[in-house]
C-alpha cells in the first residue's frame, strides 16, 4: 500500500515588479467583492490538495497578508460533509506558513520566481527535519499575479496529487512567462537552485578580473518566469487547460480584467482563522 503523499502549496509573493504603485502590496489587489489576489492563491492551494501552504513575503507585507488570510484554511474536501454525525471532527485544517527570503539571496536573486523555488526548498528542509513522513512529495505553485478559477483545482484534484501537472491557457505556461499554476518535486528544484548560480553572473567577472558593474552584476535577479523554468521538462506532465485566465501584472492588464466584468465570488472557504495559543480553547 502506498504511503500518503504531502503536497506543499507554494504561494510566491515577493519579486514582482509591477506599475501600480498602490499603497498596499500587489498581492493584495481585490478580484471580487471582499476577495484577493493572494486569497485566490491559498483557496486554490486548498482545492489542490494541498497539506501545507507557504507563502514567500516579506517582513513588511506578511502583517497585512496574515491579517487577511489567517494561519489556516479548512480542506474543502472534508469541510462540507454532511452526512457525518460530527462534522467538526473530520475537518482538516491546512496550517499555513510566513516565510521571507533569506538575507543572502536579496539584491542578488530575489525574483518571482526564486521566491517559488525558496519556497519549495524551505518547505522541505522544515517538514523534512521533522519527519521523513512529512517530507513534501511534490510541490504546488500557484501565483497571486494571474487569475483563473481557484475550484478548477478541485476539479483535479486526484490527478494533482498523483502526477506532475501544468495549467495552461491558449497553449501556454509558466515557461511562457504566464502566470499559471504547476507542480514541481524536488530533484526538480535542487536543479533550478544549480541552475540560480551557474546561469547568474556574480560580483567579479570570469577569471576575477574586475568588479562587475551595479548592472552586470547578479544577473539571475532580473530573470523572468520564462528564463528560470525554460529548462523544466514538461513533456510527461498533464496538461490542465484553462479557459478563462488573466494576467494580473501590470495596471493594464488589471484594468482589462475588471472589465470583463465577471461574477466572482469569494470561496467559503476563505474564512480568517487562527491557531489557538498552549492551554486556550475555541470560544
């Protein structure tokens, strides 16, 4: 019998560089009444499957993410069963985690997705520490940047959980540099983390030479989605197509999608909600 697989939803929030200029942070734009950008995220993380979510942020935004989204989600699969006689026993939250970049890794490759691939490795290193049992089988990334119907995961759920998967729209991708969701192990990662150092230039030239200039130097952290994961294999994953999806990246393209003008409504789900402390029960 095989054991059960952990998915660790990923949420890359920080490395986005957009024209909005809001007060708040880009991961925080309403797609609906009461409803989020990085909420669709982490509902969409939910109907995955997923047993943990993380998301990459911040120190200055994770306080109006988390005052917003909480520290846990209830799992749609088990939340609404109403044929049990006790439905609260069989719920199963899905705790979700804070994490920012490491101190290293600013100003040198701290791009959108970097924050995706941290994310998969910090997830790893903490649950793996813990227990082998716990060790992420597969990782689930989603972006707040793009919108597509969150409940399409639910859809495929199964499929998800057992096999790699690509979301795709008019025949692209994440490797396309659209923002869509994927899934990604850990061989896969470790590659990418290889790949963040031997495609980047450092600080002294080849041969150490001279100080490379403030533009030369780092170079990884301007790459885009499309240069970081051009080199994942997606031959053997399941293509999810999507039909409705819209980039959220820049002002126009947010302007475009708020005129298409469609019902969005905030999942159920989507509830704030928070561990209780040693010793405190529910009220």
């Amino acid at each position: 019998m095989s054991s059960k697989k952990h998915i660790a939803g990923i949420i890359p929030v920080s490395g986005i560089t957009t024209d909005y200029n809001m007060p708040w942070h880009e991961s925080l734009m309403p797609i609906g009444p009461n409803y989020l950008a990085i909420e669709r995220s982490v509902a969409e993380c939910a109907y995955a499957g997923c047993d943990s979510i993380w998301i990459v942020c911040g120190d200055d935004v994770s306080p109006l993410i988390r005052y917003q989204v909480g520290e846990k989600i209830q799992d749609p699969v088990y939340n609404y069963r109403h044929f049990e006689f006790d439905k609260g026993a069989v719920k199963k939250p899905i705790r979700i985690y804070y994490i920012p970049l490491a101190i290293k890794d600013l100003n040198k490759r701290d791009n959108l997705a970097w924050s995706a691939i941290f994310g998969a490795q910090t997830a790893n290193k903490i649950l793996g520490s813990l227990s082998k049992h716990l060790r992420p089988h597969r990782f689930y990334v989603s972006w707040p940047y793009g919108y597509h119907n969150p409940r399409l995961a639910r859809e495929h759920r199964k499929t998800i959980i057992e096999k790699d998967v690509a979301f795709s729209h008019a025949g692209k991708n994440v490797k396309d540099n659209e923002y869509l969701s994927f899934t990604i192990t850990l061989p896969q990662v470790k590659k990418l983390v290889e790949e963040s150092v031997s495609t980047s230039s450092g600080l002294w030239s080849e041969g150490r030479e001279k100080r490379l200039s403030v533009e030369e130097r780092y170079s990884y952290k301007s790459y885009n989605l499309k240069k970081v994961f051009s080199s994942l294999d997606f031959t053997s994953y399941e293509q999810i197509d999507v039909e409705e999806y819209h980039s959220l990246d820049c002002w126009d393209n947010y302007r475009s999608f708020l005129a298409r003008e469609l019902k969005i409504t905030k999942p159920k789900i989507l509830k704030y909600s928070e561990w209780n402390e040693i010793g405190v029960n529910d009220d």
